[in-house]
C-alpha cells in the first residue's frame, strides 16, 4: 500500500471512529468533549501513529513495552504526543514506564504502584494512574476485584509521585447492548463510590470502551474510549 493509500485509508476511518464516537455522546445526552479517543497502536508503525498525529490525534496507547519505545524514540519530535501504556507490566520493567510515559492503565498491585512512583523522574509531572478492575470476575483477566478496589486506592493515592485519575476495565465480551453495559455500569458504580471515598483524589477518568462495545461504553459514563482496530485497521502480530 501506497503511502497516500495509507493516509486516504487511516483519514477515513479516523473520521469514522471520530463520528461514532460524536453520535454515541449525543445519544446518551453527553457534552461533545465529555469522552475522548484514545487510538491504541499496539503492533503499528511509527509511520501510522505520525499520520494520526497528523489528523489531530493526541492519546495514545501502547501494550507492548520494547516496541512502544522503539516508536517513542521516533517520534521524539511530536513533543505534544501523549502516551499511554495499557498493557500487563512486568516489576522488573516498571522503570521504562515510569521514565517514558504520561499514563498507566493496568496497576492492579500496590507493589506496581511503588515501583512507578519511587522511579518517576522528578522532572516529570506524576504519572497519571488508572486502577485495572476485573469487572467480570474473569480468571484469566488481571485486575482488582471490586471488593478490594478502595484499599489499593486509598493506597495509591498516597504515592508521592503518582496521581490516581480513575479507573479501567476489560469486560467480558457481550454481543448485546444491554449485555455490554451491565459489567461497564458496574465500573461507574465503582467509580462514583470511589469519589466519595477519596474526595482529594483527582478521581476524573473511566477508561473502557473499545471498538465492539464503544456506544455501551459511553452511555456508561466513559471519559477515555480505546480504538485500535477501528482506526488502524485490523492487528498484525506484535
């Protein structure tokens, strides 16, 4: 594929990731800039993530350590990129994070949380800290169980070089909308009870929603919506 093939094929379906996202906040009766695209470029070229940038895309997420920093290395001249990481992370690779990256998605262990917060460089804002949930109570998912959710929180939200912002989940897949919605309303209950339990917390974002389930996502409450495969296409191997 062509480079002006790639950019006329990424344009569109940027386009189209951005108005379905547009209509799924008008039908739930949100504000236009009450959720954002976070584009997840897992498995991507740098060369996809610039011509994102170029449409106007910010936020993006990333799964894979060694490869997020091959891209980040780059794209060092998009000094306004904002880079997430959402993946599973490893004690021993905490460092990386913690020195080339603005957001966490996955900390479902305080030991994690530590290690973030003792090797964040001191020139850097705190690192903006989303706790996983395993919503569904799924064996093979990471995450907090709902029960044990506020004791980790109260204790992140104590590291001095962290900001706790909310919250993440990868629900079980669903097909329908109602069936999408329960676990993700489930998470915003969570959500709203973790604000009042933490007052001082700059408790502001719910990241959950992905292509399959983005309208059920939204209707929930949903500040941060990951798209991968509908922006970029469909994955490659990593």
């Amino acid at each position: 594929m062509t480079d002006i093939a790639l950019n006329e094929s990424l344009g569109y379906a940027y386009a189209q990731a951005r108005e379905r996202l547009h209509n799924a906040l008008a039908d739930a009766g949100r504000a236009q800039d009450a959720a954002e695209l976070l584009a997840v470029s897992k498995t991507k070229p740098a060369a996809m993530i610039r011509q994102a940038w170029q449409l106007g895309q910010r936020q993006f997420g990333e799964n894979y350590l060694q490869e997020a920093l091959e891209k980040q290395a780059e794209l060092a001249d998009l000094d306004d990129i904002v880079w997430h990481f959402i993946g599973p992370l490893q004690s021993n690779k905490t460092r990386a994070v913690a020195e080339h990256f603005d957001w966490m998605h996955s900390v479902d262990r305080l030991k994690i949380a530590k290690r973030l917060s003792e090797q964040r460089p001191t020139h850097l804002a705190p690192l903006n800290i989303c706790l996983q949930v395993n919503i569904s109570r799924e064996e093979s998912k990471a995450g907090v169980l709902p029960e044990e959710l506020e004791e980790l929180a109260r204790e992140v939200a104590m590291l001095p070089n962290l900001y706790l912002r909310g919250l993440m989940a990868i629900p079980a897949p669903a097909k329908s909308l109602d069936a999408q919605r329960q676990p993700l309303a489930a998470l915003r209950e969570a959500f709203i009870a973790l604000q009042k339990s933490l007052p001082d917390a700059p408790l502001d974002t719910l990241s959950m929603g992905m292509s399959d389930d983005l309208e059920a996502a939204v209707l929930e409450g949903a500040t941060l919506v990951r798209l991968g495969t509908a922006i970029f296409g469909a994955r490659q191997s990593a």
